[in-house]
C-alpha cells in the first residue's frame, strides 16, 4: 500500500494524463477506501489543482511546464543572488555541504569561492563549474545520467553515490513549495535523487524565490517536515510565513 504522499502524487499525475478520475477505480488502483480517496481528492481541491464531481474529479490547474536552464537563469536573478549570498553565511570551515543543482543554488555556489575548508558534492554540472577555481572547496560530484534540460546528473548511479556519505547541510532547490502537498519538482528521477538527499543530510535547506510558493509540479520530493530552514526572498506572503511558522521551520528572508 502506497503511503499518503505517492498515492497523491500518482493521483495528480493520473489527472494531468486523463483530465478526470473516478473514486471507485482510484480505490481500486491504489488499494484504499473510498473515504480515504475522497480526503485525497478534497486535498487537491483546496490547493486549486482540481475540483470534485460526482463520483470522482477533474483537472483545474495543470502543475506549470519545466524551462530550460538557460531561461530559468534569467528569472528574478536578482533575488536568487541575494538567497545565495544568504545561504552561504551558513556554511562555515570544515563543513560537508550537499547542494542541489538548480538556477537559485548556482549563486550560493558563487558565494562560497572565498570560502575554506569546504567540501561540497553537488550534481550539478553547473554547481561544480563554478567552484572550480575555489581553492577552499573541495568539490565532489555524484555522476550518473547528466540531463542536460537542468544540468544535473541523476539516476541510480547517483543515488547509489550518496549511501556512502553523511552530509552537515543540503542546500536544496525546488520548483514548488506547497503548504499541503510539500516540495515539488518537474522531473521524476530528479525528485528521486532529491529524496535521497533529504535522507543524507543531518540540516536540509530549502532555498526558493517567493514565486515558488504555492506551486505544485508534477513530482513529488518530500513533505515540509521534513525540512529544517527555508531562504526566501521578502516577496513572501503573510500566509506562508504564518504556516511555515506553524511547522516549526526556520524562516531567513534575504534582503
């Protein structure tokens, strides 16, 4: 029996695909009740992803489309490179960092050039670019499958790669964060990688610009409580400081 989150996952994917689902074969497919996929479908309801019917729900809002690294480069530069600046303030000598690829942590990278005694694996094509010429920081990279849509390796040698270490921090980039439904990411295998992660890493920080929150993609990485501290930028709403707030997280606004 799947738990709550993939069974939510596997029921929002079904609807990006089909437009619609019924109660009685979500129960059939899944292997719970009819009460309990009825919660789930309420669930996706109030976060504006789908509405409820007679029997089951159709699709509303469709999670936002991936872009490639290059145009997500281009958005809110500014802000990113203050959360990166932010988020390099919490790396300090000796300290074995995990950093996710992504267009928001490439900037904590470039914050951490000065930086000593740092080691840092990462699989991001991108991430470890920029370090090269770090002479304070070692930087390790996880191979694996490189998709070259985000610049990220991942895959089952990847995720194989980070069972033999145990990490201080994660600095993790996500493509939507949800009160209810967690983290999100576009790609399946990357929201796999990213998962494992969370797994290796004693701290995980989540570093996202405001536009992400509220957002819902495709894949699922985790829930919010699983998460230690959130970088943002002062474009956060009343709402989400509240329910971060509520969940215990570290909130660190850049500015």
């Amino acid at each position: 029996m799947r738990n709550t989150s993939q069974r939510r996952e596997q029921i929002l994917q079904l609807l990006v695909k089909q437009g619609g689902v019924q109660v009685s074969e979500l129960a059939a497919l899944t292997g719970v009740s009819a009460v309990t996929i009825r919660t789930d479908l309420a669930q996706l309801e109030a976060q504006g992803l789908a509405t409820r019917n007679h029997g089951g729900a159709t699709l509303v809002r469709t999670p936002p489309q991936e872009q490639s690294v290059q145009q997500r480069d281009s958005l809110n530069s500014a802000l990113k490179e203050v959360i990166g600046a932010r988020a390099a303030e919490l790396v300090q000598p000796g300290d074995n960092i995990l950093v996710d690829s992504g267009t928001t942590t490439v900037p904590l990278a470039r914050h951490l050039l000065d930086h000593r005694d740092v080691t840092v694996m990462t699989n991001g094509l991108n991430i470890a670019w920029e370090l090269a010429n770090a002479q304070g920081v070692q930087v390790m990279l996880t191979g694996g499958l490189l998709r070259k849509q985000s610049l990220s390796f991942q895959g089952v040698q990847a995720e194989s790669c980070l069972n033999a270490y145990s990490f201080d921090t994660l600095f993790l980039g996500v493509d939507g964060l949800d009160l209810q439904f967690g983290l999100t990411t576009h790609h399946e295998a990357e929201a796999s990688l990213n998962r494992k992660m969370v797994e290796r890493a004693r701290r995980v920080v989540v570093l996202c610009d405001a536009s992400k929150f509220g957002r819902v993609s495709l894949h699922r990485i985790g829930l919010l409580e699983q998460v230690d501290t959130v970088i943002t930028d002062a474009g956060i709403s009343p709402e989400y400081r509240d329910g971060l707030a509520r969940l215990g997280i570290e909130l660190i606004v850049a500015e």
